[in-house]
C-alpha cells in the first residue's frame, strides 16, 4: 500500500518530534484508509497529540468509511478537545453526492429521498469489519 502524509510542520530528526512553528491546526483531512487491502489489516496512523490542543478546537474531516474506525478518527474521537468536531466518511459521501446530482442534472437534489435511501441502506447493510479473500 502506498500512502503520502503531508503535513505543515517539519519533524525534528534529533527529537522525533513535530516543531512547533505554527499554531496548531484548526482543520484537518485524513484520506488514509481504515483497512490495507495488500496486507489485509487496519492502518496505524496518530498524529502528534500536540496538535489535537488548539483551545479553540477544530474540524477533522476523515474520507474513510465503515469499519474498522479508522485510527486517526479513533485518536481524535478519544484525545480531542470537546471543541473538535469529526465529519465521518458517510457524510462526505452523502454531500458530495447531493453536489453531483445537481451538476450532471442541473436541478436541485431531492435530498429527503436520497437521505432517506442511505438510511435505508445502512440499516439493510450495517457495516461490518472489512473482510478480504
């Protein structure tokens, strides 16, 4: 599996640990996957806990979805400050596709009846460990 971190912060060979040169991040966006199809295991990814510390919390935004919860959106959800706010990968979907609809269509999206659909079929199809053959 390959996978880029870019972060805004240099880390500090000596210390192994991220300077602080800046205020601490106020957004955050994780694309890491929560399940590494090659090796067939979740993927282990923290980031500094100093950086979960701004005093006036933040948003993290995770494009993974299902389970296993990823392991950024778990360090978060159980270290953060009760200021962060986390939007999971199913609400990215749900308003990405509200956003496509509109574009190939040219009419406003029916949402009551597309989030009607997705509650449907998360109730037909909770989700469940990934499973890979």
């Amino acid at each position: 599996m390959r996978c880029a971190l870019a972060f805004s912060r240099e880390r500090s060979e000596t210390e192994g640990e991220a300077e602080t040169t800046s205020p601490n991040p106020t957004i955050i966006i994780s694309c890491v996957p929560g399940w590494d199809p090659e090796s067939k295991s979740p993927v282990r990814v923290e980031l500094p806990e100093s950086w979960l510390t701004s005093p006036t919390g933040g948003l993290f935004v995770d494009a993974a979805y299902g389970l296993p919860e990823p392991s950024l959106r778990a360090q978060i959800r159980a270290r953060r400050n009760p200021e962060w706010q986390i939007v999971d990968g199913v609400s990215v979907l749900f308003e990405q596709s509200i956003q496509q609809y509109q574009i190939f269509t040219g009419r406003p999206a029916p949402i009551h009846v597309m989030s009607k659909a997705l509650e449907e079929q998360s109730i037909a199809h909770p989700p469940d460990v990934m499973q890979i053959d």
